[in-house]
C-alpha cells in the first residue's frame, strides 16, 4: 500500500500518510480528492476499499479491489485481499479464484495457500481444507493460524493424536490462538474429561487480548464444556455471550443483507397466489439417468446427515453429501419474483436445459448417478421446493423433522461461520422466527405442489432405527441391508462435510432428542413462534 516515491502527486502521498498512521477515514477523504482530480490509482482505490471493509460494506470494496486489480493484475497481496472480500460477500467461487490466481503468481506465498484452506473449510471441504492448510504450513512451519486449522481439522476427522500435536505447536508460538486452544478443548471434551476443557478456555479467557471471533469461539466451546458438566444454567450464559460478540461483530455487515425471514415471507405470499399448476411438468427422459431421484430435506440439526449416510451404505444409492447443486439454478430462477414468473413459464425445451445443468453439476461433484438412487441432501433446499417440483416432478423427498426446540436450540449453541442464515441463529427469538418461515413454505410446497414426499422423525428413528429405515428405504425403492444397521463403523469422519460428521460416526444413541428441556428456562421467546409446528409435528408442549 506504500508508496514509498518522490515522484507520485501530493494527493497520493497524503493517502499514504493516513494510511501509514492508521487513519482511514482520513485515508479514504484523500482517495476521494485524489480521484476526483483524475488520479487513477491503487493506492486510492485500496484506501477506499479498506475504509468500505471498515464499515462492514463488503460488496462495496470488493469493487474498489477489483478496480485496482486493472491496473495491478499481478499484484498477490491484493489477490489475496479480494479472496477474503469476496468470501466474506458469500462469493465463494470468486474468492476461490483470487487464491487460485495469487498462488500461480507466487506458488511459495503461504499465506495464499491458507486462506485458499478458510474458503473450502466455510464450503465443507475439510478434503481440500486440510491440503491447503498442510502446504501452507510446509512451506511456512511458524504459521500458527495454519496450524491450529489443521489441528482444528484433525480433531473433527477423530485424529486427536495428531490434532493435539498441530495444537500443541501452535500453541507454543502463539499462546493466545483461539482456534487451538479450542482444538485441545474439544479434544478433552470428547475424551469425557469436561472439567479439564473448561480449566483450559477459562484460563485463555482471562486474558485481556482475547476479543471478538476469538473470545466468542473461546465461549461457544465453554458452553460445550458446562453442558457436559449438566451445567445448564452456566452453559446458556457462556452460548449467548458467545452470541453476543458474534452479533457485535457481525451486525454491521448482516444489516447490509435482505432479511433472509422476509425474502421467505415474501416468497410464501407469492406460492399462495400463483396457481399451484403453474408449478407442475411432464416428466422427461434424462441421458444416464438415476435409478430414482432423491432428495432430503427439512432444517439445519434435523438429522438430515444421519439419514443420508444411513442410506448411503447401500450398495445401489448414492449421495451427493451436501454440495450446491441447486445453486445457479437458484440464482437463476429463486431470489426474485421475477425469476419466480420464468420459472413458472418455463417450456419443455428450457425445463430441459435446466435438468441438463443440474445433471452436469452433479457430475462436476465427482458423482456419477446413472442407475443409482442418487440421494441430494441440503436441507435448506427446503425453500427450492417450487424448483424441484418443477424441474423434477418424480423426485421423492424424505422430509427431516425434529422437535422444533431442538433444532433451534441446537442452532443457537453451534458454530457456523456466519451469513446472513446462520446469523439469525444468534438468537434465540430470530432463529425460531427463520424456522417457522422455512416450514411455512415447506407446508404450502406439499399442500400445492403435488410433491411424493415421506416424513422421517429423528426421534422415531432413534426408538426403532430398523423400522424407520426400512419405511425410508421402501419409499425410495430400496431394500434393506444390515450394512445400514452398522453404518457408523462404515462411514469415515473425513469423508462427511455437514457439522454433524462427529455425532453420525458414532454408534446410534438418543442423548440429542430432547436436550431442549435442560434450557426450557430460556428458551421463552422462540416458544410462542414454534408452539403452532411442534404442535402439528405430533410434538408434546412439555
């Protein structure tokens, strides 16, 4: 960002003076009068860029990133700038892309090779994640950002030998890093030792220099701790404080983004005006088709994963394990009504087209479904049901459900990285709100829309594991197979991307239905919101 000549305009030099200081607000006035008098500089484009960040306003300097890049295409650290600009404007791809391109100009940049690692681990590649994150510490072994994310990776993939020594390592560079410190947490946590967790985070949580994501990472795992110690009340107090930090920290930018409940309140308005017709098409011959068509749905922490890597040891299915199938479909035809009216209109030709390109996604993934039954789990795909209803008329949805209470609950106490969905996570009130607008285009979906669809009740599942499989399987045209009943010894922690790779790697076990009740105390203001689906889920009020 120096300018570090004699030979540039007064107006430059004061933007590299602020900038030198710390003074970007003073940086970003300068920028103003530099362009203004035709100065078409990175360094003014930088400055605008890095007061726009500043302000939460991600979008906006990605632009002024990507301005400069015309004038600097070969510049790696600002490559790398608008990598991280673009993931935090949820652009994985772009962002994927600037690392890409930074890391062919300087293959030896750790750096780049790093934050290439965040991007996939925000995506749910821990594969990709951790090569990155490896090569990024080979070729910087004093990176302890690098280190405490594989440690981070390791402890999810059940290697913790080997995650306690990248922590460990960490550490000792670095005694402050959050990310480590909750690494050898976890470990203990899942070795059953919660008293020894919480000892380690309530000690790196008494420094003064622990703020922000790193505080709130710090309090999420305490409350993992406390909840092991049935210490309920200590728990709740530790996950919202958690909350708390997560909101001041990324209030600012959320605000920048559509309500995700109103854009789900609006799109329920338009369902229940749109003629429920309109949404309907003849099914078409697909070149290498699937066997069937099948997709899990519901909510986020409904037992989607388990299910999914249930039927997923038969040997004839196969799963998609969470990829963004839908996505430019999505894009294309769901954010606006719009996009509604052209997806209601479409004729055979394009509806043709649009398979073509799910179809060819599908195989971008690696999977290959001719003659399987392909499973495509996303839950929140839940609100594209009028896109697969349309594109895909004989497609059989297994719906996920759960006590409402759980899922939310178990929404708030996670930690997701966040976007405009999961911030509404953050509280408990918001959460429930999200929730019952998913569920309120879930209900219109299968009451207009003429959809096959089997409901699939986590707790069912857990008193009587076989006949509930069995009923999901005749529903999708599978038989049993006792690979089903042993599926945890068959599935490897590495190979599930969803948050929930550690519950559905061990053996079957019931503790998750209705955890809810150790928090009833707090759970006030999302139970008037979710009292109307637990009661019509079949779900006892206490």
């Amino acid at each position: 960002m120096r300018i570090g000549t004699d030979t540039v305009p007064d107006e430059l030099r004061a933007i590299d003076a602020a900038v030198s200081r710390g003074d970007y607000n003073a940086a970003f006035e300068a920028a103003n009068v530099a362009l203004r008098k035709g100065l078409r500089a990175p360094a003014a484009y930088n400055a605008r860029a890095i007061w726009f960040q500043n302000q939460g306003r991600h979008e906006d300097a990605l632009a002024e990133f990507q301005k400069s890049l015309i004038i600097t295409p070969n510049d790696v650290n600002l490559l790398n700038a608008i990598g991280l600009c673009a993931a935090r404007c949820n652009r994985t791809g772009d962002a994927l892309a600037a690392f890409d391109r930074a890391i062919a100009l300087s293959p030896n940049a750790a750096e780049s090779h790093y934050r290439k690692g965040w991007v996939h681990a925000i995506t749910g590649d821990r594969l990709a994640a951790r090569a990155a994150y490896a090569r990024a510490a080979e070729l910087n072994p004093e990176f302890t950002e690098a280190l405490a994310a594989l440690a981070e990776i390791s402890a999810r993939d059940g290697e913790f030998d080997v995650a306690r020594d990248y922590a460990t390592r960490s550490v000792a560079r670095d005694p402050g890093n959050a990310t480590a410190i909750s690494t050898l947490a976890a470990i203990e946590i899942e070795s059953g030792h919660h008293s020894d967790a919480e000892a380690i985070l309530r000690r790196a949580l008494e420094s003064s220099d622990v703020r922000g994501h790193e505080r709130a990472v710090l309090l999420g795992r305490l409350g993992d701790a406390l909840d092991g110690q049935e210490r309920y009340e200590d728990a709740f107090a530790a996950y919202r404080a958690r909350a708390n930090e997560m909101i001041a920290l990324h209030g600012q930018r959320m605000a920048a983004f559509p309500s995700p409940t109103k854009v789900l309140n609006s799109l329920a308005a338009y369902l229940q005006w749109a003629p429920p017709e309109s949404w309907t098409s003849a099914p078409a011959p697909v070149e290498r088709a699937p066997r069937a068509h099948v997709f899990i749905l519901g909510f986020m922490r409904s037992g989607t994963t388990l299910l999914e890597q249930v039927l997923a040891q038969h040997p004839d299915a196969l799963n998609l394990e969470e990829r963004p199938s839908l996505d430019p479909l999505v894009d294309a035809y769901m954010r606006v009504p719009e996009g509604l009216n052209r997806l209601r209109a479409l004729d055979d030709n394009a509806l043709a087209q649009a398979r073509q390109a799910y179809w060819q996604r599908v195989r971008s993934f690696g999977c290959e479904p001719e003659g399987k039954v392909f499973i495509d789990k996303q839950p929140l795909n839940t609100i594209n049901l009028p896109l697969i209803a349309k594109l895909f008329p004989d497609a059989k949805v297994l719906f996920a459900l759960r006590d409402p209470r759980d899922v939310v609950f178990s929404c708030f106490r996670r930690q997701f990285e966040v976007n405009p969905t999961t911030f509404q996570f953050l509280q408990l009130g918001t959460g429930a709100q999200f929730y019952a607008a998913v569920m309120t285009i879930s209900q219109l979906c299968r009451d207009r829309l003429g959809l096959k669809v089997f409901e699939h009740r986590y707790e069912d599942m857990i008193g009587d594991f076989e006949g509930r499989v069995r009923a999901a399987c005749d529903f999708i045209g599978l038989d049993w197979t006792d690979r089903m009943r042993d599926f945890s010894s068959q599935i490897s922690r590495k190979t599930v991307r969803s948050a929930s790779a550690a519950q559905v790697t061990r053996p079957l076990y019931g503790d998750a239905a209705g955890e809810w009740r150790h928090y009833a105390g707090q759970l006030g203001e999302a139970l008037p919101v979710l009292a109307p689906w637990i009661g019509q889920f079949g779900y006892s009020k206490d």
